[in-house]
C-alpha cells in the first residue's frame, strides 16, 4: 500500500522506463507538428522585425505580442504560426534562434528558455490518448464545480422546510460555499506551485467527496452550512489546478480544447439537476435532500479514485523543471511520446546547450518552498500590476476584462443561485417566512423537471463555443461570440424577470433555457479568452487578479439577496440582467481580439 501511495504521490521518471522514443535531432523535422501537417520543410522566412512590422501595416508603438499576432495572421497558414519549422531550424543554433524570437535584445531566463523548448517538444508530440485522458480527467473538476455549486442551490427550498428558515435566510447557505471557494481557488493555486501539480490535482476531489457526503448528516442548518464551506475550499482548487495542468500538457495547436474543456461545466448542472429530480421529488423535504447530497458526494468520490487509482499522471514538465529537477522534466515528455505512441527529440543536453548562450540570464532554476511562497505573495504587490497598464491598449483591455469578471461573478450568482426557488414559486415571489408554511406555485416535482431541462439546454452552448471562437467572422471569434452571447443572456434574464409573474410555466421554462444555452457560451470563451489577451510576463498576475474579484462579488451576491427589499423575487434578477448588460458593454470596448494569434 505504501508502495502504491508512493508510486501516486512521488514516483521520480526516468528516460529508461520509456526507450525507443528518443529520435536524433537530425530527425526531428520527420517526428515534427509541420510533418504531420505536410508542411515539413518550406523556405525559412527570414524576414527582420521591421519587415515584419511593414508588411502587417503595424505602427512602431504596437506591442510586440501585436506583431507577432498580426504576422501570424496574415500568413499562408492561419492557425500554424510559428509552428511550421524546416529542417535546418532543428539544429542547435536553430532552436537558438527560435525560442528567442520576439523580443529581440531581451536576456532570457534559463528557466524560460527551457519552457519553451519543453513547449515545442510537446508540440511536436502532439495531441494523443494520454492528452485526451487528461482532457476527461481535468473535466471532472469543472464537472464537480457546477455539480456541487448547483447541488447546494438545489438543496435550499428543503433545508427552508426542514429546519424552518425563511427562504431569504436560507441563501446564506450559498455564501458560505462562496467562502470556501475563495479560500480554495487561493491556496490550491498556491499550493499547486509549491507541492506540484499532481498532489493538488487529487486532493482537491478528496477533500470535496469527503465533506459533501459528511454535509448529508449534519443536523443543524449552521452545521450544513460550515460543511459545505469546507467542501467548497475542495472544489474552489478544481478550476484553477486542473485548468493550469491541462494548459501545461497540451499543444498549441489544440489550444481551443481549453475553451471545449468548459463543456464538462454544463454536464454537471445536469446530473445534478437529474439527481436532485429523482431524490428531492420522490422523499419527503428531510430526507430527500440528504440522499441527493450524499449521492453526488460518491459520484465526486469516484471520480477522484479514476484519477488516483486508474490514471497514472505526470507530474507537469514546468514544475520540475521550476524545482531543478531537469532529468525528471525530460523524462515526462518521453513518457507522454511514450503513451502518444510518438517520437521525440528532447534530451538534456539539448536543452542545456540551447541555453549555453551569453544573452542567457544565469540564475538559479531550484525555487523553494519558501521562495516560490514569495513568488507568489509579490504577485499582489502593486509591482506585478503596473505593467498591466504601461501603455493605454493594454491597461484599457485590463480594466475592462477585469469589470467583466466581476459583474459577471455577481450577476451569475444573482439568478442561477435560486433558480430552484425562483422556479418553486412560478415568478409570484419568496416567501419571507418558512418555506414549510408558504405555498409553492408548483410541485416539487415540476420545479426540478424544468432545472433538468433547462441545464440539458445549455450543455450545447459551450460545444458551441468551441466552435465560434475560431470563426473566421468578423461578428464571431473571441470578442464577438463572447459579447453577442453576453448580450442574449442579459436579455433573457430581463425576459425572465418581466414576464416571469403570472406568465406561462412553458414561457419561463423557454427563456430560463436560452438564457442558459447563452451563458455557457458566454463562461466557455471567457475563460479561455481571459489568459490569451495579457502577455506572459504578467499573465499569470492579471488572470489572478480576474478569478478573486469574481470569487468576491459572487461571496457578496448571495447577502444582496437576502437583504432586498421586497419579496425577492424579481429585484435579485434584475439587477442580475443589469450587472450582465453591464458585462457585455465592456466586452465590446476590449480593444484585443485574440482570434489567429500565437500563445506567448
């Protein structure tokens, strides 16, 4: 057993458990992404920057990531880029030449240099069954996040009934996960940088199946909530680990899997849905519940013991490489040519004579525990912000995407949070007193049928997604698609709210369903369009700065809820639409459209 915990938690790679995939160097334009292509070897371009810049029609003040994106553009290839390589650029001095592209008369960090052959390397793998495994298993932390965000939402008319809150009151209880989703989306992402990404990647589940199912057994509602706090630090680290692991492993020509991986996030709407149908609807308020809660928190459990059991996962290649632990770097991308039943060309001595250059900045690689903590609490430090607004097209975009995050973060809470109650009551409002004496306007049964289906209707939205983002329209792309969808989801929700009194149930069940088919487009290309607009130095700073002010808006969105004057019902949706129309304002402001440009 502990031979097992070992081989999980701490197993060192070696480039001898997977011989026969090393091919010489010599060979490697034949094992490349452009030989796969048909593109294997061409005439290098080797065009200056200020060619560059003069053919795309670029002032001397765009910013160099600009350049580079409106080059690869307006290329032969668009979607290829940089990645077409020739024959000759698979030499040392040719992968010297490459990796420094860019930025020319910048000093390079070893660390950086040696990323960015690791992310050629794995390019040049390509995708295979091991990225596709990891693509299922990354899913099932954005499948428990809505699982669980959705499951406490659906719990609340019975824990109104059941211990007699009011069902203003009762939404509290989405304020304590909220808490604990701020704490775990911080310390997961921290401590994913400290002890590896592999530890994170399953305690996360652990932690979220083991409080979920303790939360069916509580027997106070104070209890039910601090239980579901402590699950939420679980699931608060899903989307942050699994999104930054799977990002680390997967090639950048299948980067529009990371807006597809959002897809899973709908899916787990919808089990939930179904499941709280069938136990909420079929035992009375204080036991149903329980068994719903209990229910997904084995689903969650199995779902962890897929990844810790039956998956063998690499730790990720950059943070052994952050560690000093270079053989064990190489090793994994040998391991993943190995699983891809592909070739690769990376060995040390590659990367260290890619480097071995005088332009290179010589510090050392090995990061602490406690230096990588450093690392991490300066990123908070106004420092890592400034250069998010050195120059006006930058700092406009930031503040901008930065409003998006938090209106959206407590405009979504705002409706989808009380669903199950705005639904129980057919749009005629909240009772200000215990559910277990108020009258729904419909049957349990009928209030979560119409969750089941409304959750079916949105898991089409994020394939769609996947789709448009790479739309070669001028209306769609990134910013098109996330604003067009914003826009409908903002118009709905007013639909819903306008409407919603008196108006047919099949009326509120239509507009409930567009809304969220629009909003999971509008969530699958924020979160993949968010990272590609800042440049890497600062990338990880500002997507940070995005993901904690839509953890706190979201914190605050369940106590303006429950303090609206009125009954509840309508007020919280409004302002939901509003906060959402607000969002796609912005959107169409953002002065960067990412579609066609190179991940730097």
């Amino acid at each position: 057993m502990i031979r097992f915990l070992r081989s999980r938690f701490d197993r060192r790679e070696s480039v001898h458990d997977y011989i026969g995939v090393l091919v010489p160097l010599e060979e490697a334009h034949l094992h490349s992404h452009s030989a796969r292509c048909g593109k294997a070897e061409f005439e290098e371009d080797r065009r200056s920057d200020d060619d560059v810049r003069a053919n795309t029609g670029l002032r001397g003040d765009d910013d160099e990531e600009t350049a580079l994106g409106t080059a690869f553009k307006n290329g032969d290839g668009e979607g290829d880029g940089m990645l077409q390589m020739d024959a000759a650029e698979y030499t040392i001095e040719g992968l010297r030449r490459d990796v420094r592209k860019g930025e020319p008369g910048r000093r390079w960090t070893e660390y950086e240099l040696k990323s960015k052959i690791i992310n050629k390397a794995i390019q040049d793998i390509g995708m295979g069954s091991y990225n596709w495994q990891l693509f299922i298993l990354c899913g099932f932390g954005w499948f428990a996040d809505n699982l669980w965000m959705q499951g406490v939402s659906l719990t609340l008319p019975s824990l109104s009934e059941e211990f007699g809150i009011s069902e203003k009151q009762v939404r509290y209880t989405t304020s304590s996960l909220f808490i604990g989703l701020s704490i775990g989306s911080a310390l997961w992402g921290l401590g994913a940088d400290i002890m590896g990404r592999r530890i994170a990647f399953n305690l996360t589940l652990l932690i979220t199946s083991i409080f979920g199912t303790l939360a069916a057994s509580a027997s106070s509602w104070p209890a039910v909530c601090f239980l579901f706090g402590v699950m939420g630090t679980g699931v608060g680290g899903n989307l942050p680990v699994d999104g930054a692991l799977f990002l680390e492993f997967l090639p950048d020509a299948s980067s529009s899997l990371l807006t597809l991986l959002s897809v899973w996030w709908p899916v787990g709407q919808l089990v939930s849905s179904l499941f709280a149908w069938y136990f909420i609807t079929n035992w009375p308020a204080d036991q149903g519940w329980r068994l719903f809660v209990a229910a997904i928190g084995i689903v969650t459990f199995i779902m962890f013991l897929v990844r810790f059991a039956l998956f063998h996962l690499f730790e990720s290649p950059k943070y052994l490489l952050s560690q000093g632990r270079q053989a064990e770097a190489v090793a994994v991308v040998h391991g993943i040519a190995y699983r891809n039943n592909k070739k690769t060309w990376l060995t040390e001595e590659v990367l260290d004579a890619v480097v071995d250059t005088d332009d290179t900045e010589q510090t050392p690689i090995r990061a602490s525990a406690s230096g990588v903590l450093r690392q991490n609490l300066a990123s908070f430090s106004l420092s890592h912000i400034q250069p998010l607004f050195q120059n006006r097209k930058l700092g406009l975009a930031t503040a901008l995407i930065w409003f998006c995050w938090a209106s959206i973060g407590m405009g979504y809470p705002l409706f989808n949070a009380f669903l199950p109650q705005y639904l129980s009551h057919g749009g005629e409002g909240a009772s200000a007193t215990p559910a277990r004496t108020s009258s729904p306007s419909t049957t349990p049964a009928e209030t979560y049928r119409e969750y089941a289906i409304i959750s079916i209707a949105g898991v089409p939205g994020s394939l769609l997604a996947a789709y448009l983002v790479d739309h070669k329209s001028p209306f769609l792309g990134r910013k098109g698609t996330l604003a067009i969808s914003t826009f409908a989801s903002a118009v709905f929700l007013y639909l819903f709210a306008a409407l919603g009194r008196g108006a047919a149930p099949r009326a509120q069940l239509f507009f409930t369903s567009v809304e969220a088919f629009c909003q999971n487009i509008m969530y699958g290309v924020l979160y993949a369009f968010t990272p590609e607009i800042f440049p890497a130095p600062v990338r990880g700073a500002a997507t940070g700065v995005a993901s904690f002010l839509n953890r706190v808006t979201g914190l605050l969105a369940p106590i303006l809820a429950a303090n609206m004057p009125g009954d509840g019902s309508t007020a919280p949706i409004y302002l939901s639409a509003a906060l959402i129309l607000a969002a796609f304002v912005a959107m169409v402001m953002i002065p960067i459209e990412t579609r066609g440009r190179q991940r730097l």
